[in-house]
C-alpha cells in the first residue's frame, strides 16, 4: 500500500509487520536514524494536536528527514484551495504527507491526488495511527495479542472503530459498549466481523458496560464529546454518566487488566483520576508509542524497509517471541 488511511486497507500480516517495526525502532532507534534523510513530511492540520504533531515531528527528524506545518490558515483546504491542487503542489515538493482533519474523504481524495504517500493522523471516521500506538502497548504489557479481550467504553467513535478494525486484524476480542443510539457506524462493526473470522477475534458490541468489562484484559475510553461535538458536551454529560470508567467499574476486569486513553483526557467525566492515575493506567507509555508506531508508518511507505514480507505464521511466531 502507498498510503496508510485506514488500518482495514491492510491485511492482517501486514498489520502485525508494521508492529514488529515500530519494536524495531523504539529498540533500536540509531538503527534508523538516517533512514529517511533530507525526505521532507508535509503536516496539515485542520484540527489541534498535542500527541499527533509532536510525535510526527519529532519522529521524521528522527529518522534524518524534516517537517513542515501547514495550519488551516496556509491551506484551508477547499476554500482557499482546491484538495486536488494541494496534493498536487505537494507531491512534487515533499515525500510524504500526514493529514489530520473532519472529513474522512479529504484524506482519500488527497491520496487519490497524491503520487507519494498520505498518512490519515485522524479523520471523524478513523485514527488509524492512535490504534497502532494501542496495540503497541498492549503487547508490550501483555506480550501477546492473540485472544485478549479489549473493552472500549464511550462513544463509538473513530477511536472504537479504529480499535475495531485493528483487534479483527490482530485476533482480538474487541467489546464496545455504549449508550443507546451511540453505537460504532454499522458498516465498521460488519467489516470487523467478518475479518475477525478470519483471524480468531470477534466484534461485540452492547449498552451494557459492566458486561462489556467482565473479564477484559485491558480496558480503554475516550472523551465523550469529540472535536466539532463540543455543543453536545453538556447533553452528552449526562447521557455517559453510567460510562465513566471509574473503580467500580475497572474491578469487573481481570486483576492484571491495563487502562488505556488516547487523551486528552477529562478527569472527573469519562474516568476518574484513581483509575487514570494508578499503576494499572499505562497512557504516557501509549502516548509515547505514537511516536515508534509512526516512525514505523513513515520508514515502511516513504522507504520501505524491508523487501519480502514476512508469512503470517512467521510474524507470528515473533510476536510470541
């Protein structure tokens, strides 16, 4: 694949490849700190970041290359300029682009555009690079991936459906449980199952949280009221409420379950400080994977670093290693 927008455009060797990668990488980060020198990522931002700019910032000029901003205020895409003129310039002035907005068809048409290759850093559909960071620190906490139970607790966002579609790649038994009507787009969930009869994992998803917990090995949430929902923060308040991840909750888990968050994160709303804040709570190790996972994304389309893919059977078998 050129591009990297979506973690379902891939097949499930490839994903457990980019894993094994980016463990390369945070192991041995002199390893590759040349292996994209003077290679130039372009960065549009259509929405904040703290994690997805720093991580892709600093992880190009890790591995020798460089990075430029682009705010909406230089691009605003299809107001200022058209999406296809943008790739257009770009893709002959740069080696690679990441794109972070709303829409989830900007970033396939820039692709589309686009003769070098385009990293989806987030749309209102998927965040692709947030899962990869996750599964990242699931094995290393774990040292296994393979039918561990996952539970995500909140709004069926692009988070869940990310998370979805990875843990069908990845023989995971994925759970999301949310409030009535906030449910992941159906079209997600049935790809997600149908792919996890391929590997060993499974889909559920349900309105009860107590059930959605019972038994998971690594618990996750999300902020309520995503980007561009901040309207419905107060509504959904009150909707959540019986969502917050809080002790009693986190107890229905197994003993050595983890928690996870992509962050920010709202203490007090979709979790408590006791449990964000425990020994259990491992969100600095994952926020700090975005920066290998991407490393790992950008080495693989930008350079290609290895020439055979390995079997899935082989990839595997070093997983378990």
């Amino acid at each position: 694949m050129k591009d990297f927008l979506s973690i379902r455009d891939f097949s499930p060797s490839e994903i457990f490849y980019f894993l094994i990668l980016a463990r390369q990488v945070k192991t041995h980060p002199t390893t590759y700190s040349e292996s994209l020198k003077r290679e130039t990522l372009a960065m549009i931002f259509e929405k904040p970041s703290l994690r997805t700019r720093v991580s892709f910032d600093v992880g190009i000029q890790q591995l020798g290359g460089f990075s430029i901003y682009l705010s909406p205020a230089e691009i605003n895409l299809g107001k200022r300029e058209s999406v296809y003129d943008v790739a257009k310039n770009l893709e002959r002035m740069v080696q690679g682009i990441m794109i972070r907005t709303f829409a989830h068809d900007i970033v396939e048409q820039i692709a589309q555009f686009a003769s070098i290759p385009v990293i989806n850093g987030l749309t209102d559909y998927s965040h692709p690079c947030q899962a990869m960071a996750d599964y990242l620190t699931i094995w290393e906490a774990k040292r296994n991936l393979e039918g561990l139970k996952l539970t995500f607790v909140g709004d069926g966002n692009n988070v869940a459906h990310s998370l979805m579609f990875a843990g069908a790649q990845l023989g995971v038994h994925v759970w999301v449980a949310t409030p009535p009507g906030y449910e992941p787009k159906a079209d997600a969930v049935k790809w997600a199952r149908q792919r996890a009869l391929e590997t060993g994992g499974s889909c559920t998803v349900t309105n009860d949280p107590v059930e959605a917990v019972a038994g998971a090995d690594v618990v996750y949430t999300d902020v309520w009221a995503s980007m561009g929902l901040e309207a419905e923060a107060e509504k959904r308040s009150k909707i959540f409420r019986p969502f917050q991840v809080n002790a009693h909750l986190f107890r229905k888990a197994k003993r050595d379950a983890i928690f996870l968050h992509c962050l920010p994160a709202h203490r007090g709303s979709e979790v408590t400080s006791e449990v964000i804040d425990s020994p259990r709570s491992l969100v600095f190790q994952q926020a700090e994977n975005r920066l290998h996972a991407q490393k790992a994304i950008m080495l693989e389309l930008m350079k290609g670093e290895f020439v055979r893919l390995p079997t899935l059977p082989e990839l595997q078998e070093t997983l378990h290693v």
